[in-house]
C-alpha cells in the first residue's frame, strides 16, 4: 500500500504524515509512505486544498486532517 501525503510541508502536512503513519503502523499494514510536496503534482491528483491523503494514488481526503480513527476507517476499506 502506497500512503501519499499532499503537502508544501506545513504544519497540517506534517500532521496529517504522522496521523496516517500511525494508523497504518495501529492496522498492521505494509505501507510506504511517501510527501508529494511540489504545488504541480498536488495539483495533478485534483487536490485544491492541502493538506491531502492519497492511497495507492487515490485521493481519500483534502483540506483537512483526520483523526487516527478516520484514517484508519479510510485505510481499511482501501485495502479491501
């Protein structure tokens, strides 16, 4: 599974990388996870908003940082 974080870097960025790092590591998945941080390629994905969580290149939220239990909802169904 390929956890993508849609961000410049700022500080809802980060958080949203760790929250996501968390969940996946609380699930057991086998992820990578990867920052997409240049403005071009967030763009490519449709992502207006940042911070953005993208799994396997599928965008799952935008604009906004979850809690670790929404992610996780979000990992699971994405994994299914």
């Amino acid at each position: 599974m390929k956890i993508q974080i849609l961000g410049t870097g700022c500080p809802k960025c980060k958080k949203l990388a760790e929250t996501a790092e968390k969940a996946a590591k609380e699930l057991g998945l086998s992820f990578e996870l990867e920052k997409v941080t240049d403005i071009n390629d967030i763009i490519s994905f449709g992502v207006m908003a940042t911070p953005g969580l993208a799994v396997d290149g599928k965008v799952l939220v935008a604009g906004k940082v979850p809690s670790v239990e929404d992610v996780k909802k979000m990992l699971q169904e994405s994994a299914s």
